[in-house]
C-alpha cells in the first residue's frame, strides 16, 4: 500500500485524506494545530456559493482597490510597505486580467461539481454542519453595481449556473428582516450555506474511522525529496509539541511514497523546499458570528445567505442561534491580527441592516486566504514525481474543496497507482 502524507488539515487537506482514503491510500495527515479546521478553516463566511465564482482579475477591481487604499474601513485594503511578494504577486494578478472570462467560468463549472459530491459525503457520513439550502441573495443599491452583477450572470450561464434577477419588492419578499432600499438583486437558488469548522472536523473524524493517521501539533521544519531507483521518497521533519508542557519538543522524521500539500498560505514556503513555485498570497478576510441569545434577534436575522456587492459582505445563519457576517479583504502579509477598526464594519452593517438582531455579543475571527495571483487553486503534481498541491482556492475554499480533492486524488491514482508491494510508512526518530 503506498503511502501518502497530506500537509494540512484545513478543508481542502481534510477533503483530500478522505478521497485519498477511498482510493485505498495510507494517508497520513499533518498540522500543526491540536484539532483540524483551526486556522482559515475556522469561521469563514460560511457560503457555498457558486454564485461568488467571479475571479477579481479585473480593472474594476483595481480601480476600486486604488480608491479604497486610504480608507480604514474599506472592503478591500492594501499596506502600501514595500514587499518583493506583494508587488510581484500583483504584476501577476495585473498579468491575468486578459483571463477573467475564461477562469470565471472554469470556477463556475468547478464549484457546481463540489457541490454534489459534499452534500453525498456529508449524508453518507453523518455529518451535521448547519447546512442551509435557501439560496444566495446578492442585494446591489444602484444601477451599476446590478448591471455589472448582470454581465456576470451571464458568464455564470456559461459555466451552467442560473440565478434570476430581482427588482426591490422581490428581494424584501425572499428575506423579510432585510432592511434598506436596493435598485436590484441576483438570486441563485441552487447555492447554500453552512459551518465550514463542523463539516471540516466531522470529516476528520470520518477520515479516523477509514484509518486516516493524524500527527497533530506537529509543525513542518522540512520536506525533502529524493529517489530509490525510480520510486520516490518524501522525509518530512517535524517538530510535536509534547502533551505536557514542561516535556521537551520532539523532532522526527517520517518518510512517505507521496505528499500532497494542502497547507494554505504555508504552500509557497513548502513548495519552494520541493523545486516548484506556488506563487500563494496571504490575503486576510474578517468574520463575526452574531450569538442570538433572545428570541427577537433569532426573528430579526436572515435565513437566507446574502451577499451585499458595495461592502463585500457575506452572510450565512448557522442554526437557530447563531449568524456569521464576513467580509473584507487585506493585503498585510502573514498576519494574524484582529483589528478593531476592521471588526466594526461588520457590526455596524449588521445593525444598519438588521436592526432586530442584538449585536452585543459577537465574537470576532481573521483568518488568511490563500490566493493565486490567477485566483484559480493550484491542483496537480509538481516538477517531481510524487508531490502534488491542492492549494492557493483563496475566498473559495469552501466551496471548490470536495471537488478539487476529488482532482488530486485523481491525480494521484493516475501517477502512482496502489501496488501490493509498496512499502508501508515508516518513521525514524532524530
């Protein structure tokens, strides 16, 4: 049985174990963090939106993005210091607006494969994750923001997307505690939402049930390739933060056939190690979830998902009790903090919004985006045989992740099909 390690546990790493592990694969799965799903993969927007496949390589983008850069409260905002990665990474974004159409479409096909095959995974499995199947309501406030939304659509249709458009009363009628005046709305009734944190850690304890090994709490220091003849061979050193806090760490070396790395906006660093260039991005995006601890804010909050163009906001209800409200994007680099002046955005929106639904309790979330400059996710092999990425789905990830798993395992069966002599994992101690 050849054996594969997974760097990360995140959704798209967690979703790669498990199609791995249904192709007959020893998969081993590695993070540094106790439990899966802690990282971007925590409190997202919570959307499965096909409907928000729309890539940001566009001059309208860029043109608001310049707008916007002095502004603290800006949907999109951009540290002006000085980096070789950013700006690089932008002249590549800059280089792929020429691409928009096509790879709009392509991540409209891509986000409708996802969908079936999460949804069969999730009932198959057992998996509770909050998931609603109300549709997405994107709301604009003037005739230039629907009309953009319009010429969208129409690549939407392209990748076999529909969604209907709206005048103002309609979109009152489909969620009824939205307050404010729109020029027009997009409605897609085939999208949904749910809690990316309980799919990811359901799945996990799926993927232990299929005998999925997990080396948690171990941070990567290296990965290195080599050959045995013509069979590859992956040495991953880690180190695992002991159990008992006054115990020393533990470094140790496990060698696999394979790796796939899943590993968010820690992809380039690793791929650089392996000889291929993973151009990943840090891009950090902001969330809130609403506790609606009374009964008039479980009645004043939407069911249904919304997606507010002007201010990029997204929304998704997580249950009876609670109401996620995400947005914004920034471009500092791999930095973690949580802002104040990014957090209040989002309540402010909330309360303009849904005046009903009490906000004094929130808690606040930044997690980093792993962008491409192309805004597609890298997925395939690398320049050498037995690495392969399933990384860099940026503000998608949760909604390209059952289908790109699906692709690297595809990939992998391709390259290195199961033989009964493969060597099984071993694991030597430094």
């Amino acid at each position: 049985m050849r054996s594969i390690a997974v760097i990360g546990a995140g959704i798209t790493g967690i979703t790669t174990a498990y199609a791995l592990s249904e192709r007959g694969y020893d998969v081993t799965v590695i993070d540094r963090q106790r439990y899966a799903a802690m990282e971007t993969s925590f409190a997202n927007g919570g959307q499965l939106s096909a409907s928000n496949a729309e890539v940001w390589n566009s001059w309208a983008t860029v043109l608001k993005g310049i707008k916007w850069m002095f502004r603290q409260d800006a949907p999109l905002l951009m540290n002006p210091k000085p980096s070789w990665h950013k700006y690089s990474w932008m002249a590549e974004f800059l280089a792929n607006i020429p691409n928009y159409k096509a790879n709009t479409i392509e991540t409209t096909r891509l986000a409708i494969r996802a969908r079936d095959y999460m949804f069969d995974v999730a009932k198959r499995e057992g998996i509770d994750f909050n998931l609603e199947k109300r549709g997405i309501l994107h709301i604009y406030r003037d005739k230039s923001g629907f009309e953009a939304a319009a010429r969208a659509s129409a690549l939407y249709a392209q990748g076999g997307l529909p969604r209907r458009a709206l005048g103002p009363a309609e979109i009152h009628e489909i969620e009824p505690t939205l307050h404010g005046n729109y020029y027009g709305g997009f409605f897609t009734e085939s999208d949904s939402t749910g809690d990316i944190h309980l799919f990811t850690r359901g799945l996990a304890k799926a993927c232990r049930r299929r005998n999925v090994h997990f080396l948690n709490e171990a941070a990567v220091d290296s990965v290195r390739h080599s050959l045995q003849g013509s069979r590859p061979r992956i040495d991953i050193s880690l180190t695992i933060s002991p159990a008992d806090e006054v115990a020393p760490a533990v470094h140790e070396t496990h060698s696999f056939d394979a790796v796939v790395v899943c590993a968010g906006v820690g992809s380039r660093a690793i791929a650089a190690q392996l000889g291929d260039r993973v151009n990943v991005y840090p891009v950090k995006g902001y969330s809130i979830t609403v506790m609606l601890d009374d009964e008039a804010s479980q009645n004043g909050a939407p069911w249904v998902s919304l997606l507010d163009d002007q201010t990029k906001i997204v929304t998704s209800r997580l249950g009876k009790d609670r109401f996620r409200v995400a947005g914004t994007a920034e471009f500092n680099g791999e930095n973690r903090d949580i802002r104040a002046d990014r957090i209040r955005p989002l309540v402010e929106w909330t309360r303009k919004l849904f005046p009903q639904a009490s906000t004094a309790r929130v808690v606040p979330w930044a997690g980093l985006r792993p962008m491409m400059p192309d805004m597609m996710p890298r997925v395939g092999p690398g320049k050498r045989r037995g690495v392969f990425y399933n990384t860099g789905h940026g503000h998608l990830g949760w909604t390209l992740s059952a289908a790109t798993a699906q692709m690297i395992a595809e990939a992998v069966a391709l390259d290195m099909p199961l033989e009964p002599s493969s060597p099984m994992l071993s694991v030597a101690a430094e």
